[in-house]
C-alpha cells in the first residue's frame, strides 16, 4: 500500500570515521502518512540496492522506542519534529507532501561518526561502568519487601531510570554535554535506600569519567530536556549537582 | 534415532535443585581465575550471566551485535516477571507457578526444569530489588502486583509497561560494573559466525566486528549461547529488526539438537499490519487485559460497516457486542493464555467479523473499567452522584497511572487515541518456546556449549505464559548457570587457553570467510529484504497460527525452491572489510531459510495440536487443540546430518510424576 507523499531528503554520507562527509539528495516517492520514518528509509535503501548503490547505514533495532539504538538528527532536531518519541516512532503522518527533510548523524566529540548516520556511543557505556550500578553480588539479597521504599521515591526514580541511553540529550545540547544522561542514573540510585552507601563515590566515578570522555559542561539552556524522547527532568541534574557538591566537600576519598 | 539423557537429579521434585547445589562440583577460586568463558548476547540472560560468572571469579568476554549491551530486545518487554512470592496472599505457591507453568505450556515441558524455575522465581526478584530496579510499589512502600494470563493469582512484578528494560538495566549495571573492574571483556557491534570445535568440545568462537568487517578468533574453555528467539524467521514479528537465529543455527549445524522448533508464540495483542511497508509489529502488553475487554461486533453487518467506516465502535451497544472469550472461556475470561486468546482472535476475524480494512483486528476496549475505576475515585473522592462524563474523567486518570506508555505508543503508531476509542488488535509472531535442545545444566548436546534463556528450548512447553521469559532469562543468567557450568568447568582445570592459531580455529575462520565471499560474489537482481519478505509470508500462511499437513508439505516446498533462489539471485552491495549492513541481513536470512525449513517439518511431524501448535486436524468439536499424549509426549529434537535439509529426529520422552496431565480447560 504505497501513499501519496513524495518527500525530498538531505542525508548525510560519510565512507567511515576517516572520510571526509557530505549531504547526498535523495527523492522518495508515494509515501504513505501511515509509514514509520524508519520504513521510508527501508523504501528508499531498497530502491538504492536495487539501483546497485550502496544504502544509507543507520542505527536502528527494536523500532518501538525503548532499546535507544536510533539516532538520527531530522531537521536541527535529535529524533525530528515531535516531542517525546524517538526516531522509529515517527510517522509520515508528521510530515507534508513536498517536504526537505534533512538528515544528519549526532553531532559530539566524544560519539565520533562510524558511517553514514552511526554513531560510536560506546562512551556512555564506560561512564555506566565506572559507577552506575548497585555493588551487590548475586546471590545475597535480602526479600524484596524487608526494604519499604515510598511511592514517591520509587516512583522518580523509576521516571529517572526511564532513561534509554540514546544520546539525544548530547546531540541536542550546544556543548554536547551527557548531564542529562549521568544524571538520570545518578539520581535513580539516589533516589533508593539501596543506593545510599556508594553514593558518594558513584557520583564522583561517574562525573570523572564524563569528563574523560570529553563531554562538554553543562549551561543549563535545557535544550537535553527538551528534546529527550523520554522525558528525564532537568531536576536530575540538580539533583546531581547536589549529590556531586556533597561528595566532594564529605567524601574522604577527595 | 537414539536416546536423550536430560540429566534430571534423583529425588523428589522439590529436592532435586536443592541437592544438585550442594553436590555438584565445585571449581576453586584460583582455577575460576584460569577458565575462560564466552557469552554471546548480552540480553537478559546473557548480562545476569556475565555479572555472575565474572563475580565468582570466571573470565568473561561478552558479544553483541548492537552498539551497547543495554539494547539487547529483552529491553523491549513490557509487562512483567513472574515471581512465587505471594504477597498478594491470594494462594501462590513455588508448585502453583510450577503447575501454572507445566499446563499453561500444554504439557510439553520438562518438570524438573520448571520447578527450578518456580523455586529460583522469587531470588530474582530480591536480586533485581537489591540492584536498585525500580518495582512498581503500592502507597505502604511495599512491591505491586497485577495478573498475567494462564493464572488465577497475582504474582506479576512490573515496572509501568517497561519491565523488561528497568530488568535489563538492572543486569546491564551489573555487567558494566564487572567490566569496570576488568573481569569482563565486552565486544560491542560483534556478530558470532560460528562456533569452533576441537576434540568434540566447544573451544570458542569466530566473530565478525561489524564496523571494519575484520573476522576474529575467540578462546573458551565453555561458550554460552544468549541469543534470543528466532521469530523474524516470519520477517514480520514483535522482535527488534536485528534478532536473529544466527547463532543457535551455526551451533546446530555444529551439532547441537534442535528442540521444538515448531513451537511458536503468537501474541494476541499487538497492533495490526498497516501496509506493505511494514517493517515489523508493535506489541500492546499482555497486561492491557487486566482492566481491557476483547469484543467483535454480534452481528457480520455490523462490522462491515465498521470496516467501510459508516459506524464506529462506540455506537454499539453492549448487546450488540461479543465478547468472545468471556462467552467461550468465562472462567478466565480475557485472560486466557496467549494460544487461546489468539486462536479465538483468529477465528472471528476468519468468520467476518474483524473490525479494520483488512478484516484482520478486534477490539481492545476499557471503557467498562475505565467507569468501574471512575466510580471507586469518586467514591473515595465522597463525590456521590457523579456524573457520567466525571465518572470518565476519573477512570481515566487510573487507566493513565496504568498504562499511559502503552497507550500512547498506540496513539503514536495508529494516529488514533485510545482514551477516546477503543484500541485495534491483531494477534502476531512474539517468542519461541523452541530451541536449541538443553539438559539439565542448559549443556547443548555439544559439550562445553551451553544456551541460556529463549534461546533454549526448555521451560515453555508448546505455550509460554506471560511474564515468565523474563523470569526464565534471569534464572538461568543469575542462579542456575554460576552452579550449572561447575559440574563441566570442574573437569577442565588442567586444559591451558588453546592457542587462537590452532587448525581447527584456522579452518572454522575460513569457512565463515568463504560463505561472506559467497554472499558477496552472487551478484543477482533481488534484495535480502524481498527475500526475507517472502519466506515471512510463505511461514505466516502455511505455519503459522493454524497448520496442516498439506500446507505444510507446500510450504517446505516453497522455502527450498526460494533458498535456491536467494543463493542465485541475491544482490548485496558494499564490501565485507567495511560496516555492511545488508551483508548482515544476508546472512542472517540465510540462516532463517533453514530453520524455516526444520520448523515446518518438526510442524508436519507432530500429529496432535498443543499450545501455540494448532494442527488444523486436529481439534475438539469446539474448535480447542487436542493432544496426542499417548504418541507425543516428547520434545522433538532434531540432528543436522550434514548436506541439505538432512535432519534426524531424536526423541526425548516427557514424564510426568507431580502433575497429572489433563485436558487444558480455562473455561
């Protein structure tokens, strides 16, 4: 069932992490408003192979919005027009006949383009290791319900754990910083009795490691707020500045 | 055909873990510290794993295919993990989750395998608390649960509709903070290509880093297989686009058994196909049919106008609504097993009465609890006498607190708000209870090699109950592998790290090279996706939610005549010393045009109907599966003897001694 839309896209290729990049051209036709932008990409990459042309590498896996792997930056905007969805959950329907629609990779020193439109964001996964988990071994956990943890709490900490590790809030921030990202995860495990005895290191691990990474600071314009498929609050970071001024004026590490 | 040993442990059934775990053999320390343990996939159980493995000691190089481990699809589960923990005080028991499980899988599993289960259920739920997973809680600060079909209890743990990823996380922090402290080796964008074998043991592993194309050559002294289902084999399913069977298919080929692979899961809830374009299919939670009624129209000219759009759903008045598994089934009612509610789906929807273009959906509709809820917060609220629309407007709020993420990812995907009608559903390709034969250690019939999670075949029977993959993921992951790998490890404390430039590595890399180039050289005028396309179809019509012989002996018909085809005329572009997606893709079909194959024949072998396995020939008068369980009480599994399409079969028969095995009735 193909549709009536026909759309004009601007698409940024780049061979691989050396090669020079550029926006390549490409017209789509009879885009149905009911396609994903992710399925009019397989239309037009289908018609690239068909052509014997190689076709647009992005990165992509659940197409339901929650394992994060989609990354494309649509017209100045990390997962394009709509607020609160990620790239495979926009729709046509959110387009117009006749539309250019550009489309480029995250943009940030420290998430380097691999191809096309894929990112390496393997660095938010050297700052999870570096501090975002709970230290305890499997095997010697108390019954769930000897810790009572109140709604609310349990409640914002599960709204900060909601985080899917995309990096839009880095793409979207004009310094490319990850507050956003770290502070999801800090405040989670802050947020829960559980989390309390490496509190301090953990935000101090995980701060250290951002920087490391090459991330830049935070200006607090809100621009990661804003553009977070999920929605992760601003109060994270202050919840984090907070937990990150504690440690280092308490911690005996420092 | 030969006999399988499922090395089931002497002693009652609520005995067996418990004496296994203090008799099997222990590895010490300083030797974990030499023995060297691959897991390939990084999901649910493939990250509890590496977190275990590598706490007590083990080396441990992780594999994924995706950028990061926390994308693995277990992330994408939505409604929750079973657990016998009885804080609901409604009954549950280790047994009734155990019973639960062996009858809601049709009487196809292995007892000693789900009890375990049922007894490991509640550690993961204190694990995951203690890890910081943050549970649904109720005001008093206490754990929430709510039902999952198959079940009469609430034993459901869950987080919002996002329990599989608030899990996965859980086990990814874990796993990061073992790779932090350098006990884990983590291998991002690596796809396994095969396994390699010396002196008949699993040795390790040849990979393919994705981004420069460049084959590896991995050690092990026991390689674990997590690599998830292979329901893309129907190209249209709920799995993510990248899932594959890849992994297991190389192993089997290598000679692990196959177990069940015709048994496959069809849920019945998720959105229904839209267009040609469609790339796969959105699941809605298992759990929308705690407080959502399923109905069609009563009358076929009814849904014919809804169908042309001269009526909408809620013009009709309750006579005028069926709800069909209340009708049929009213002991559980909408909550019936996934097969029932399914088959049931299909059968109105074959009879007419389907509610969207295709004919091919039915109604999800909470407007009935949205009121029953509206009501309770006025009455709490003393507000007497509300008015209907005040009675919505509160029921709405609960339903919200509820499900809000899953409806509005309905609302996202459909472009229409389930608050104001009510949702379309179609049942879809979702899990599969097959796959690689495993016994009671989760060792493949290769030694050293083991497969964990839905990438086994062994807990599910022909039906898997919602809410237990995850369940089932983390226990073999966190609490059955760590004492299960002992009793092999113990014996391979003398065997030194071989060498990656050993013969049998050499000639398992060139082979893996020699298929690339093949892929590579064929040059022909026609996608992987047209392909991959195709067999989905050939797999949705001729095996899938209702099969027969004839079908089923066309369809193997149809899936060699196209594998001939795709090894003629596939063209893949782009180079393999470069990130190549389509190369993946090609391979991975490949594979699928295999497996797609042995699934029907385990399907045309297997002369009964049970669980998500419904052979059209037989059935009840009314239309319920009926088993053969004097001829089939066994786990089909299949041997690759080398060449095409030459598979043996091998029997392991399923004895029951706690569970008397019955008609499945939820009426």
């Amino acid at each position: 069932m193909s549709g009536n839309m026909n759309i004009t896209l601007k698409v940024w290729r780049q061979k691989n992490s050396n090669a020079k990049g550029e926006l390549a051209e490409y017209k789509v036709g009879d885009v149905s408003p009911d396609m994903s932008f992710l399925e009019m990409f397989d239309v037009l990459n289908e018609r690239l192979v068909s052509e014997n042309n190689e076709p647009i590498a992005f990165d992509h896996d659940c197409r339901e919005g929650i394992c994060g792997m989609c990354s494309m930056f649509i017209n100045g905007r990390p997962h394009g027009p709509k607020e609160g969805i990620t790239t495979c959950q926009l729709h046509m329907r959110s387009f117009k006949d006749g539309d250019t629609i550009v489309v480029e990779p995250w943009r940030a020193q420290a998430f380097p383009v691999i191809k096309d439109l894929i990112v390496d964001r393997t660095a938010f996964d050297r700052i999870i290791a570096a501090g975002g988990y709970i230290s305890v071994n499997t095997g010697n956990a108390q019954d769930a319900n000897n810790i009572a943890i109140s709604k609310d709490n349990a409640d914002e900490a599960f709204a900060a754990a909601a985080c899917i590790g995309c990096g839009a809030c880095v793409a979207a921030c004009k310094n490319a910083s990850a507050m956003l990202f770290v502070s999801a995860k800090v405040s989670q495990l802050a947020l829960l009795p559980q989390g309390q005895p490496e509190k301090q290191t953990r935000v101090l691990s995980m701060v250290a490691q951002m920087d490391a990474e090459g991330f830049g600071a935070c200006t607090n314009t809100g621009a990661c707020e804003a553009e977070c498929p999920k929605g992760i609050s601003l109060k994270n970071i202050a919840r984090m500045n907070r937990e990150y001024l504690g440690a280092q004026l308490c911690s005996e590490k420092m | 055909m030969s006999k399988l040993d499922a090395k089931i442990p002497e002693g009652s059934i609520d005995q067996k873990w418990t004496k296994y775990k203090s008799s099997v053999a222990l590895v010490n320390p300083a030797n974990k510290r030499n023995l060297e343990i691959i897991i390939v996939g990084s999901g649910l159980a493939g990250a509890s794993a590496a977190a275990a493995l590598a706490e007590l000691g083990y080396k441990v190089k992780v594999f994924y295919f995706q950028d990061s481990p926390r994308r693995a699809h277990s992330i994408a589960a939505q409604g929750g993990i079973n657990a016998a923990k009885n804080y609901t005080n409604d009954g549950d028991s280790v047994h009734r989750l155990f019973y639960d499980t062996i009858k809601g899988g049709d009487y196809r599993a292995r007892e000693g395998n789900v009890h375990r289960l049922a007894e490991v259920s509640n550690n993961i739920i204190d694990q995951c608390v203690a890890q910081g997973v943050p549970f649904a809680r109720e005001y008093g600060g206490l754990l929430s649960n709510r039902s999952f079909g198959g079940t009469q209890v609430e034993r459901t743990f869950y987080a919002a509709g996002q329990t599989g990823q608030q899990l996965l996380l859980g086990a990814y922090s874990a796993m990061q903070r073992q790779v932090g402290s350098g006990k884990i080796e983590s291998f991002s964008r690596h796809e396994m290509l095969d396994i390699v074998m010396i002196d008949g043991k699993c040795r390790g592993i040849i990979a393919r880093d994705l981004v420069t194309g460049k084959l590896e050559r991995h050690f092990g002294h026991s390689v674990l297989l997590c690599t998830g289902g292979y329901g893309n084999v129907f190209f249209l399913s709920t799995n993510a686009m990248g899932s594959n069977a890849t992994a297991v298919w190389k192993a089997h080929k290598k000679g692990a058994y196959f177990g069940n692979p015709c048994f496959t899961q069809i849920h019945p809830t998720c959105i229904p196909v839209s267009g040609d374009h469609q790339s796969k299919l959105t699941l809605m939670s298992e759990s929308l049919r705690n407080d959502g009624r399923i109905w069609v129209p009563k009358l076929k000219e009814d849904a014919e106008a809804i169908r042309t759009g001269k009526k909408r759903a809620v013009q009709l008045s309750e006579e005028e609504r069926d709800y069909y598994l209340e009708r049929r089934y009213p002991a559980f009612g909408n909550l019936v097993p996934r097969d029932v509610a399914s088959r049931a789906a299909k059968e109105r929807c074959d009879a007419g009465y389907g509610v969207n273009k295709t004919g091919e959906a039915v109604y999800l509709d909470f407007t009935f609890n949205t009121k029953r809820y509206g009501r309770t917060e006025a009455t709490k609220k003393g507000i007497h006498n509300p008015s209907e629309d005040e009675i919505v407007r509160l029921g709405k709020d609960v339903i919200k607190e509820k499900y809000g993420n899953l409806f509005d990812m309905y609302k996202q995907i459909t472009g229409v708000d389930p608050y104001e009608e009510p949702m379309q559903i179609y049942p879809a390709v979702h899990y599969t209870m097959g796959g690689l034969w495993v016994d009671y250690n989760l060792m493949t019939t290769v030694p050293g090699l083991y497969a964990l999670g839905e990438a086994n075949f062994s807990d599910h029977g022909a039906n898997r109950l919602g809410a237990s993959a995850l369940m089932q993921g983390l226990a073999d992951g966190y609490f059955v592998i760590p004492y299960t790998i002992g009793a092999y490890l113990s014996k391979e404390i003398a065997v030194k790290a071989i060498p990656t430039d050993h013969e049998a590595f050499v000639e398992a890399e060139k082979n893996v090279q020699e298929r690339i180039d093949k892929l590579l050289n064929i040059k022909g005028t026609k996608t992987v996706d047209h392909f991959h396309k195709k067999l989905g179809k050939i797999m949705w019509d001729k095996c899938g939610m209702g099969r027969n012989e004839k079908h089923l002996k066309e369809a193997i018909d149809e899936i060699r005549a196209l594998r001939a085809e795709f090894w003629k005329d596939l063209r893949v572009t782009g180079t393999a010393d470069d990130l190549n997606p389509e190369l993946e893709k090609a391979g991975r079909v490949a594979d699928f045009l295999e497996l797609g194959e042995l699934m029907c024949m385990d399907a045309v072998n297997r002369n009964e109907s049970c669980g998500g396995h419904f052979r059209e020939e037989y059935q009840t008068e009314e239309g319920e599966a009926k088993r053969d369980d004097d001829n089939f009480a066994y786990v089909a599994t299949w041997e690759y003897k080398g060449g095409e399409n030459n598979f043996e079969l091998h029997k392991e028969e399923l004895i029951y001694e706690n569970i008397k095995i019955a008609q499945r009735s939820y009426k």
